[in-house]
C-alpha cells in the first residue's frame, strides 16, 4: 500500500507504507542508504555531540565531522526537491585532562556549515534557540570571585538551529503548488508564530536520554518547514520527541536511532503509533 504524497521533487509522487511512522533500529548511515531517493519532505535533528556525552565517543574530531558529512550527505539525497534539512547543534566543551591542561571548545555548528553548502544544502537560516539564564552549566565561577581579564568565559545558553534547503532551480512557490488548496489551508502557521530567529524554549528532560528535544521546538521546526501529510525524518532520533510532534501535527515520521535502550523508550513513548524494525530486516 501506498499513501499518496505532494513531494516537492517534480511531479507528484508516493511515499511507501514501509516508510510511514516507523522506527528503524540501527546505524543511521547503514539506514538511510535504504531509502529511496527523494522520499523525505522535512529532516530535523540533534546530533549526536562530540565527547560531550557519554553515549558519544569519536576517534578525533575530523572523524566527527566526517561521519556527519556522510549522513548529511545521505540525508540529501533521500530529500525531495527544494525540501528542508534543519539542524541542532551548539559548540561543546571537552573538560581537561588535569589542571596543568586546557579544555577544548569545538564549533560544531560553524565546522559543519561549510559541509553542507559543499555537499548541495543552501543556507536558508540560523535560528538561536535560548534557554533560561539557570540551564547553564556554570563556566566562570572563578572569574566570579576574582575577575581577572583574559579569564572571562560566557555561560552558554544558547544554540544554534541551522536551516538549509536542497538546492534547487525552482522557488518556494513551486513547492507549494504540488499541494492542492486544502492541504495548503490546514497547514497555514496559525498566530502566535516566532518572528524573529531567536527562540526562547526551556530545556526538557528525559529520565533515560541525557539530551532532548524539546517538543515545542519540534513543533515550531515541523509547522514552519512541512506541510500536513508529509513525511519528516530524524536519523538520530533519541527518545522520539520528533515522532511524537510529528504526529500531533498530522506528519508521518521515520525516525532512525542505533542505541537499543533509547529505541525502547521511543517505543513506551509512541507506542501503537509506531512501528520499529532493524535495519538488517527493513527494505524500503
């Protein structure tokens, strides 16, 4: 069975039952080379960051980013014409060994960008989601007693959501117009919508995942970037926040996520909604 679809990548198309609100459990590049090209209307996702947590561990930072090019790089082609590729990230600290070294600070989201606009992403936006002064992990407290210059580090509460469209030769509208009138009118922004790129969310907290969505800011990424009825894409996708808003908001969702525990809870969170399988079994 086949659910009709508006991809915006030439003429109207279909996406496949075996791509409908299912959970594929395994590696996200081994999973997304299974897709058919052109299938995914919107993907939106956090990566996994480098050494900061400790279900992330890379060789080097450069194999990092390099690991990140080829999912994005994936992620591109399983993408429909003019579609969108939004991405969380945010710089990140890896603590020193001993107080005779220095931490290190990495600026994924600005190592990244060069990546994607290479591999064919055109940049559309960055968009500052911030979190409340008391979500930061405390970075000064020395400079705070003795305030001495050159010692000063800023409290980060901020990060980045960075958006991209797959390159194309047609225009938004062109887009729009694969949809017919009554889907373009149940999926209009309603007020109360952001206007500017600054985003003030609070964080949110899973007892099992160490780093989640919020599902506010699922849900503003999935009403500004799709449309009713498309399909939406998280190939690193934790404890399912996006699924979850995806459904909410009349999407389907694939979600991709390699770590067992964290796909058991996807599974408590969405339940019947979902359907989870492994990538050694799942053909499209």
């Amino acid at each position: 069975m086949e659910r009709a679809s508006n991809l915006g990548g030439g003429a109207k198309t279909k996406h496949s039952e075996a791509l409908r609100n299912v959970v594929i459990q395994g590696d996200a590049l081994d999973s997304l080379r299974r897709i058919p090209e052109e299938s995914i209307h919107l993907t939106f996702t956090s990566p996994p960051y480098y050494n900061a947590r400790d279900y992330s561990t890379y060789p080097s930072y450069e194999f990092y980013l390099d690991f990140l090019s080829d999912v994005f790089r994936e992620v591109h082609r399983v993408t429909a014409d003019g579609r969108f590729l939004v991405v969380n990230t945010s710089p990140v600290i890896v603590p020193r060994a001993g107080r005779q070294h220095e931490s290190h600070r990495f600026a994924i989201p600005f190592d990244l960008h060069p990546r994607l606009t290479e591999m064919g992403w055109k940049f559309i936006d960055d968009i500052i989601w911030k979190k409340p002064d008391g979500a930061a992990k405390p970075r000064n407290s020395g400079f705070a007693v003795h305030r001495q210059p050159l010692t000063y580090k800023a409290n980060a509460v901020t990060e980045y959501v960075m958006v991209y469209r797959k390159q194309s030769h047609r225009l938004i509208d062109w887009n729009l117009r694969q949809y017919p009138t009554e889907i373009r009118d149940v999926s209009r922004v309603p007020d109360g919508y952001e206007p500017t790129n600054v985003w003030e969310i609070d964080p949110a907290h899973d007892r099992v995942h160490s780093a989640v969505f919020p599902e506010s800011l699922c849900e503003r990424v999935i009403r500004y970037y799709s449309m009713v009825g498309d399909l939406v894409l998280d190939p690193f996708a934790g404890s399912g926040t996006l699924g979850a808003a995806a459904h909410k908001l009349k999407r389907d969702f694939l979600l991709l996520e390699i770590n067992e525990q964290y796909v058991k809870r996807i599974q408590q969170r969405l339940g019947m909604l979902a359907r989870t399988v492994s990538s050694d079994n799942w053909s499209k």
